[in-house]
C-alpha cells in the first residue's frame, strides 16, 4: 500500500512545472511588483498538494516595488565583496547577491543598519543565504543557517546615552543574528493574479531568526575588555529599544513561482501567528520575463503577430512528438478557448480570432502530461 501511495504521488508531481536558472536576476533586470497591504479573500496557506488554483484577483494595488539589478562592480561597497555578480542600490544602501548556474543567494549589505540605530554597517551573510536555486522541483526540501554580526561603538548616539549609565566600561556592542530558514515546495498548480494566471510551484519559506547582543566590557578596571553576551540582561522594551530586537521571530511566507517570469508570481506573508496574510506583493504585469530560450533542443512558443487583430500565428520550436493542448486566459485568469493538436519539431498553426474580445490575454501550451511549454501574453486588437 505503501509502494502504490508513493507511486501515485510520482505520477501527480509529473504534471508540474520545473523551475530553471532562466528564471534567475541578471545585470540590467527590473523587476516590478505591485504591494497589497491589507489582502482580504485569499488563502495562499491551502493544504500541500497537486493541482490547486489559488484565486487572487482580487488583489489591490496600494504600493508599487521596483528593484533593479546592476553588476555588483559599480557598487560603492563592492570590494568588500569579492564573491558578488549583482547589487541592488537604494537609499538605505546596496545589496549584493551571488548567482551560479544552480543557486541565486545574498551574500550582505553595506549602508544604514537595518536596526533603526542610523549607524553605517557592513553585513556578511555566513554562509551565504539561498534565494532561489535550479532546477526547483515539486517536494524539493532546502534548510540553510546563515548568520551575521553588526559591531556599533557605544560613544555615538543614539547608543552613547544608554551606555554611559552603565556600572561597567562598554566601548562598543555586537548584535548576532542567526536565520534558519526551511524551504518547502509542497504544491503546484495556478495562480491568478490581477491580469494573468500562471502554472506555478509553491514554496513555503520559514525563517526562524533569532537575535541575540553581546557586549564588549571591561567589567573592572584595568582588567581589559572582552565579549560578554547580554542577552539575557535586557529585557523586552528596555536599553533604548534594544530589549525589543533580542528574541526569535518566525516569519512564514509562501511564494508563488513561475517558470517563465523573473518576478515572483505573489509572495504572501503570514502575520505573527499565522492566521492571517500581513500582506502580498504580486508581479505587476507587463515588467520583465525570463529568457525566451530557443537554443537547439530547447522548446518554445511564440506568437505572432503580437498584438494580433483578426488571427494570430503560434510557432513552436524543438517540440518532442507528443499531444499538445494550447490554453488561452482572459484578463481575470478565466480559460476562453483551448485546443488539442499532435505536434513535433519546428512548425506553426494559425488561430482566428473572430470570437474574441479586445483585451490583454495569456496562452500557455502544455503536452499530454501537463508538462508547460511557456506562458505569455496575447494582446488582441479590434478596429
């Protein structure tokens, strides 16, 4: 029984997508993202699973996020991390980031400290902290522990006040932080968003992160300075505000993963206890897609014309002989039309669109197993 459960599953994952390195941030990407701050009617924490439709369009826009990549070299900060092929630059500071052929992974920060204390700092993720990585497969499991250290001298505000009440010499403090963080792509299925729907894996993403203060002292007079861990001699609300950083927080988001865009589908956030979503950033349409990879035995499709008036052309490239079945979606994610065809190799095949409305669409191709080709937008026109 055992044995059948277990092949049965293999046979639903064989319908999912899987994910690869094209999906991956290069210098010159931007990736845009609308922000819905107060998400009602949307549940992306369903039971792990197959096949699953996951329904936001209702979603709002009350915040739009950009973030653009450059080559890590013309960052400010950027000897100071040798190892990095990209930076995003913003007014806080610059972050850099590793990519390789499997992982995209942060390496650091360099600029105002994310604490709130105004005071410049340099953070080194060790090891690296994992983003993404390829190929990114339903049932795939990825658990890192990465942690960082932030130094800040005690005789600058805001921390001087609070120290030079202190029975003992402090010359400087250290916040340790330490993130465990547990991937899990434990569904697949759709995912509509205002304006599209996509084939999509879920990854479920838990970080632990606990943060703990030392400080360095010289508890009696001439005896010199060393580490001492304070953490459990601040308490909550107390030190200036340090007492409120000291502690584990756990931080649950789903993410919602696409095989044809660099953008994250949606990414929900959980609130503190895990019974509401805090808020959701979703790909706001029109921005960036990933690769269109047309090398030898790679397959595609594509449309053409584009916008399209009357009929629109699909070619599909290094197709494997096999039962095709081409989808298309209306703005809202709802299917319109589809058709099944036997395709192989390079061709073409043509699609009136006499019953179709103006409007933005998507087509997806899928072969018999449910394997997706690619997914991308139609625009129709209409004298």
């Amino acid at each position: 029984m055992l044995l059948a459960a277990f092949s049965a599953l293999c046979l639903s994952a064989s319908a999912q997508i899987t994910i690869t390195n094209a999906t991956f941030p290069v210098a010159g990407d931007t990736l845009v993202y609308s922000v819905d701050n107060n998400p009602v009617g949307i549940n992306p924490a369903t039971a792990p699973g197959t096949d699953q439709v996951w329904m936001f369009g209702s979603l709002t826009e009350d915040a739009v996020e950009s973030t653009v990549f450059s080559a890590a070299n013309t960052g400010m900060h950027s000897i100071e991390f040798p190892g990095a092929e990209l930076v995003i630059k913003n007014i806080a500071g610059e972050s850099y980031f590793n990519v390789t052929s499997s992982q995209f992974e942060a390496l650091g920060f360099a600029g105002t400290d994310p604490n709130g204390f105004g005071l410049d700092v340099n953070i080194h993720y060790t090891p690296s902290l994992l983003e993404r990585w390829s190929p990114m497969m339903f049932l795939d499991l990825k658990n890192i522990t990465s942690s960082l250290s932030m130094v800040f001298p005690t005789d600058q505000p805001p921390l001087d006040a609070f120290f030079a009440g202190l029975p003992v010499n402090v010359d400087s403090m250290r916040i340790r932080r330490t993130t465990a963080r547990q991937n899990v792509v434990n569904a697949w299925g759709t995912c509509q968003i205002p304006g599209g729907s996509y084939p999509v894996l879920r990854n479920k993403q838990t970080d632990y992160i606990t943060t703990a203060l030392d400080l360095h002292a010289e508890p009696i007079p001439g005896f010199g300075y060393f580490w001492v861990d304070a953490t459990n001699f601040i308490p909550p609300g107390s030190g200036g505000g340090l007492g409120d950083l000291i502690g584990t927080d756990t931080v649950v988001t789903y993410k919602f993963l696409s095989g044809t865009e660099k953008e994250e589908i949606a990414s929900a956030q959980m609130n503190n206890d895990q019974t509401m979503v805090a808020n959701v950033r979703y790909k706001k349409l029109a921005t960036t897609d990933a690769a269109d990879l047309t090398a030898p035995g790679t397959a595609s499709i594509s449309a053409f014309p584009n916008p399209a008036i009357d009929w629109v052309r699909f070619d599909y490239v290094n197709l494997p002989s096999d039962e095709y079945t081409l989808k298309i979606f209306n703005i809202i994610g709802k299917e319109v039309w589809k058709e099944t065809y036997q395709l192989t190799g390079t061709d073409h095949f043509r699609v009136e669109l006499d019953k179709f409305k103006k409007g933005t669409y998507l087509y997806s191709l899928a072969n018999k197993k449910g394997n997706v080709i690619g997914t991308k937008r139609l625009v129709v026109l209409k004298p």
